[in-house]
C-alpha cells in the first residue's frame, strides 16, 4: 500500500507575501492635480495615474518640497510625457525613459495619463518608490501654455501622498494529490482522506487573505470484476498463477499505477456435463437428453470404437435392428464426456444388460412401483438429480423382485434412477409431479 507523507505546510512557507502598496492624494483640486499610486512589490512595478487640466502642460514631482534636484513627471499639453530631473527654478535635464508603458486619455478639462516604471530608479537622478507603507512629500505645478515653461504664481504647491497595504485576492492552486484508499494527507493541520477540493485561507503579515486550494484523488482499491472463466469436470484452470479446480470466486492484490493495493475478481465455473441415456427393450432407439449438448455416436466401443459417420443427433436408431455395441460423445459447453458402452443384440439390448422389466407410473406423483428380471442379493438404488447431486441412496438386501418406492420427498423435477445389482446398473429417467 502506497503511503504519503504530506508537505503542504512547507509548500506553503514558501509563498511570497510581498506586499502591494497604493496611495491616492488630491494636491489641488481647484485644478485637478491628483495623484494614485501602486506599488506592486511582487511585480517589481510602479503605477501612477496623475490628472490635471487638457490643453496644459502640468507636472508633478516626487520626495521633497524643492525643485532644485527634483525628480519629475511632466506632460504636455498635448498629452507627451516625459522624465526630467528639475533645475533651480528652472526646466533642469531631461532624463533617458525608465517607463515601460503609458496611456492617455481626455474627459472634459481634465487630462488622465497612466504610466508604468519600475519601482527603483536607474540612478540617483531618479525616485525610487517605497516597498513599505509610508508616506513621502509630492510638489505639483502647471501652466498656461501646452510646453513646459515657467508657471508663475499660484500654479503650484505641494502634498503628501501616504501608501498603505492593499489586499488583492489570490489563489494559490497546489499540485494535486492521488492516494491510496485508507491512506491520508496533511492538508492545513488536518489529515484528510476523502477525495474532493479542499480550500483554506492564510493571513499574511498583512493582513491579507490568501486562498489555498489542494484537489485529492483516493485510488478505488476495488474488488475490480474480471470476466469469468470457466473449466471442465474433471480439469483445472490457471487463476492468477494458480491451477485451480474448484469453482468460487478468487481473489487477487496487485500494485497499480500509483503504487496502491488494487483487489480482481474473477468467478470461476465448472462446466457440467448432465445427460441421460435411456434405452427400452426391444426399441432399436437409444434417446440422449441433454440441454444445450451436441453428440457423436461411436460403435464397436466393447473393442475398438470408431466413429458412427452423420449420427450426431440425441437419437441413435441403431444400424442392423441394433445388433452391436455403442456409446455417445455428449458435449456442452466446450467440455466432452463419453457414456457408457451400451451392447445390443438383434432383438434389442442384451437381457442381461437389463434390471427391470418395469417400472410405474412415470411421471410420479408419490410412489413409483419396480420390477427386476430376477431376485438379487445386493441391490442398491440412487436417486440423482439433473445437476449430479445424490439426493437419497437405498439398500435392498432381502431378494425381492417387486419394489414399491416412496417419492413423496423429491421436489418437482427430472431425476436419475440408478440401479447396481450384484454389480449389474442400470439407470432409468423419473420425472416428478
């Protein structure tokens, strides 16, 4: 039996629960001037969307209240972003693009631009954004005209901007997990053994939630039916590397796919050949009864039997008015079985091969009546039923030639009435009302 040793928890210790940080600030509403800021620390990336008047330039600056040295985000009034790194109460230098994306559209007055950078500079002359909560000092300014130029008075001032933790919905999905049956594994400090979606959620330092979700499948250990098999009376059959001769259901434990214990069945059946062969004297017939059977008559079988050529119905008419000796191949089912020789004169079946003269009624309902051709010392009746179970067996030991036996007992059905006298048999069909 495969056994599992869970590790979810230290599966779990490795998730990173970076934080994302964002902060809004309105610097001037009078003129539009708002700040959002994202800092996505997973990503390694910084969001900004900043607002101000269309048809102006305005820009914002980031971690102080002085132009002089001041990194800055400048659009035009047409809507060019760009990158500059402030002057003395002037325009200052340009700077080399560190944004990966920008996108910017009109409503009214008021101009949106969205950007994308990473969140540490390329160098000093750039802002490196914080990867903890906090807060920093903003300064803003516009103008009237659509390029960037000097503002003048009352366009500009200054804000701070505070960014907190923000808390986005995750899921991590684990690999899933395929047990044996009776077998369990550690999932969120509980052992679970039932196949299903289990799902748990983790509180980071935080404060945020994050959703674990683990699929366990449970191996069916069966019993897994094979086909049945079937075997001859008197043969055996190979079942699971054993010669078997007795039918039943058998059972095996092998190693699936996944290392479990998986159990097969498979029914093993005994092919039984019931038949009966019946004879009257004086009758050249010789009848075989069988259900589902196929025959081939043999004769000559007191010596050397050969094949009866075309006699291959339950009926033998017996070539010569039944001088000869014959017996019957009866198969069912695959299996075959021969019969008794049976020896015939010209006037019938030979006088000594036969017990009884008579026997009534037939069928019967309580009692049947017997008459042997002659008294007997040792006399020995068995009834059998049609599957070849002895149902009653009975011993006749006073020589009597004239028998009345009771059959109340038997259930309805056909039966076989086996006669050995001093050796001699003999086997009738009975057929119970």
């Amino acid at each position: 039996m495969k056994k599992f040793l869970s590790l979810t928890f230290i599966f779990f210790s490795s998730f990173s629960f970076a934080q994302i940080l964002n902060g809004t600030a309105v610097l001037s509403s009078s003129n539009n001037m708002t700040v959002d800021i994202t800092v996505d620390v997973p990503q390694n990336e910084v969001t900004i969307v900043l607002t101000g008047t269309n048809n102006q330039w305005f820009g914002f600056g980031f971690g102080g209240t002085q132009m002089f040295n001041r990194y800055s985000l400048i659009t035009t009034g047409a809507g060019v972003l760009s990158e500059r790194k402030l002057g003395n109460h002037n325009s200052g230098t340009s700077l080399t693009s560190s944004i990966t994306s920008v996108n910017t559209t009109v409503s009214g007055s008021i101009r949106t631009v969205t950007l994308k950078r990473p969140i540490a500079g390329l160098n000093s002359n750039y802002f490196s954004f914080p990867t903890s909560p906090g807060s920093f000092i903003m300064i803003w300014a516009k103008g009237n005209g659509m390029n960037l130029a000097n503002h003048g008075g009352g366009n500009r001032g200054s804000g701070m901007i505070t960014l907190s933790n923000t808390c986005l919905s995750s899921t991590n999905i684990l690999p899933s997990q395929n047990i044996c049956a009776g077998d369990s594994t550690l999932f969120s400090g509980n052992y679970i053994s039932t196949a299903g979606l289990y799902k748990d959620t983790l509180t980071n330092s935080a404060g945020c939630d994050s959703i674990i979700e683990l699929t366990l499948a449970v191996s069916n250990n069966g019993p897994f039916p094979l086909s049945p098999v079937n075997f001859c009376t008197g043969d055996s059959i190979s079942v699971f590397g054993k010669f078997v001769s007795t039918a039943g259901m058998y059972f095996d434990t092998v190693s699936n796919s996944n290392g479990c214990d998986s159990i097969l069945s498979i029914q093993v059946n005994e092919n039984l050949i019931n038949y009966m062969v019946t004879y009257n004297s004086g009758d050249p017939d010789i009848v075989v009864t069988a259900t589902g059977a196929t025959f081939q008559w043999l004769e000559n079988c007191d010596s050397v039997a050969s094949l009866l050529v075309g006699q291959t119905s339950n009926i033998l008419s017996t070539p010569g008015g039944g001088n000869g000796s014959y017996a019957v191949i009866v198969t069912i089912n695959g299996c075959s079985d021969t019969s008794d020789c049976i020896s015939y004169n010209f006037f019938g079946i030979e006088e000594s091969a036969l017990l009884l003269t008579s026997f009534h009624p037939n069928p019967v309902n309580n009692s049947i009546n017997l008459s042997l051709n002659q008294s007997y010392q040792n006399l020995i009746l068995e009834l059998v039923n049609v599957q070849g179970k002895l149902v009653k067996r009975m011993n006749f030991q006073n020589g009597e030639m004239d028998l009345e036996i009771d059959l109340n007992f038997l259930a309805k059905g056909t039966y076989i009435l086996k006669l050995n006298a001093d050796g001699k048999t003999e086997s009738q069909v009975i057929l119970k009302n």
